[in-house]
C-alpha cells in the first residue's frame, strides 16, 4: 500500500469512528519506539564489536612489540591505557547520548588496568609472593569499583566489583592458607568454589529484590549454580576415592534446584539443576556398574533416566517459566 492510499484508509475509518486520534497517535509512537529500539541494537552490537577489535588490536601490539619495551612503556601500555579507558568511560557515561559507548571503553579499562597492576609489580622486581601481588590488585579494583557503582548505580561497576571481590576472596586464602593446605589443596579449591557458587546465588536473590537489572541476578544464578552443583558433584569423587556424603547430597542439591526453580521462577535452577542431574546419573551408572554384567543394564536405565529427566524440564519449563 503506498503513502497516499495508506492515508485515504486512516480518514475513512476515522470519519467512520472506527479509530480514535489516541489510538492513532499509540499506533504511530509504538512503530517509533520498535525502530529505534532495532537501531539502538544495531548500535551497541557496533560499539561491542569496535571494542573488541580495539581490544584484540592493543593485545598484538603489546604481543608483537613487548620484547623490546622498556619498563615505562609497558607500564604505560598496560596500567597508563587503563586509566585512559576508564576516566573516558566515566565522561561518557555522565552524558545521556554516550552511555552506549561508556560501557565500551568501562571494559577496556576492566582488561586493562589490573593487567596493568601485574606488569607495574613485575617490571619493578617487587619481590612479593605471586599471591599477594594478585590480592593488591584486586584489592585496588574493589576500592575502585564498589564507589563508583554506589555513586553511579551502573550495571557494569556492579559486576566488574564482584568480580574483583572474587578475585581477591581466591587470591586472599592462598595467602593465608594454601602452603598449609598440602594434603588437603584440592578439597580447599574444590570448597572455595562451593563458597563462591553460594556467594552468588545469595547476591543474585539480593539483587532480584532490588531495583537492579534482570540480567545481573539471572548471570549469578547461572554461574552461581554451576559452581554450586560442580564442586558438590566434583567433591564426591569416584569409586576408589569417592566421598559419600557429596554422593549422597548431589542428588537431593540438584533437585532442590529443580524445585526452586519451579517455586521462585528462576530458569537458571531448571537448566543447571536437570544438568547436573543428569551428570550424576551418568556418573553413577558408570561408577558402580562399568565392571558388572548389568552395566548394559544399568546404561539402559540410566538412558532411560536421562529421557525422563529432560521431558520434565522441558514441561516444567512450558508450564512454569513460560507462563
């Protein structure tokens, strides 16, 4: 339909009364609003995808070019280009017209600057433990980064903040307890990582019940369930070493998930709660079976299992994640 015949069709049927200017004026602002929602993704995907190359193109430089650096210009290259990237993506970001772009140089510098702090502790033969090195930089980013989101309130300091609060939860207890830890070193990974999981499901609900972006929560409850259900599947080890508590507890873990996700309407539960199930289920037919003529079996049952585990996910995802 062309533009005259279009508006011959918008008289007729407002002299009919067939429409109203309010619905007129509705149906015009949603078309406005659907385009320029279509070009402002356009846009970020440019902005993502220009940050990137900037990105890659400062890492073969420095790949290419680092032997023959001095001291200061790889300081310069690495913590200097951070603090630039930084203080550009804190102006952008205080105008409304440039947020896009802010987030661009605000992970630019997230890269940047504790690489920055690494290099600056090599280069001037601080001689500290590796650990503690790692524990001040991560440690400078919280101080930097926690501020800026509680001044700012931007999606990217809160999550660049939990990052360095992880960062230096890891890096912290190897200073405190990892020479200490030599009989015991993968189970105090393996617990460190189920403190972690636990860590972030809880900011996760946190944030769920703050004005904070869906995304944020939804990413914790994700990696925070990975880890969670991970380090407990990991902790029950095999069956010549295998821990029967975690073995007792993965299951009935993995689906408390299942059901959570049922009872909050957390997708990321459903997901990771039926993989993780699934997985013990391999794990376990495997473990106890492989050397016994049931294993076939035990594969038939364990396949069967498997089928039954996904259909309910896929249902319950229709009936209750969808609705």
């Amino acid at each position: 339909m062309d533009k005259q015949s279009l508006l011959s069709a918008v008289r007729a049927a407002a002299a009919a009364e067939h429409v109203t200017r309010a619905e007129l004026l509705a149906a015009f602002d949603q078309g406005t609003t659907t385009v320029m929602g279509h070009q402002s993704r356009l846009t970020r995907a440019l902005y993502i995808i220009g940050g990137l190359i900037v990105l890659f193109g400062i890492g073969v430089f420095v790949t290419q070019q680092w032997p023959s650096l001095n001291s200061t210009t790889r300081i310069l290259v690495t913590f200097g280009c951070g603090i630039v990237a930084h203080v550009m993506g804190v102006l952008f970001l205080s105008r409304k017209n440039t947020e896009e772009v802010s987030q661009v140089f605000l992970v630019l510098g997230f890269f940047l600057l504790p690489t920055g702090i690494l290099v600056a502790f090599r280069e001037f033969d601080v001689q500290w433990d590796w650990n503690a090195v790692q524990s001040l930089a991560a440690f400078a980013l919280l101080l930097l980064y926690l501020p800026s989101y509680l001044v700012k309130k931007t999606p990217a300091f809160l999550l660049f903040s939990v990052f360095a609060g992880t960062w230096l939860f890891f890096a912290f207890t190897n200073v405190l307890l990892l020479e200490s830890m030599h009989d015991w070193r993968q189970e105090f990974h393996e617990y460190r990582v189920l403190v972690t999981g636990c860590s972030y499901l809880l900011l996760g609900w946190s944030f769920r019940i703050r004005p904070i972006p869906d995304f944020i929560a939804n990413l914790l409850f994700a990696v925070g369930s990975i880890l969670v259900l991970g380090a407990t599947l990991e902790m029950g080890r095999w069956r010549l070493d295998h821990n029967v508590f975690w073995e007792i507890v993965h299951p009935f873990l993995s689906l408390g998930f299942v059901y959570l996700s049922v009872l909050k309407r957390i997708q990321s539960f459903l997901i990771w709660g039926s993989v993780f199930m699934m997985a013990y289920i391999v794990k376990i037919s495997g473990e106890y079976f492989q050397q016994s003529l049931g294993w076939p079996l035990a594969l038939v049952i364990a396949g069967l299992l498997l089928i039954g585990m996904g259909y309910a996910s896929v249902s319950l995802n229709r009936k209750y994640m969808k609705a």
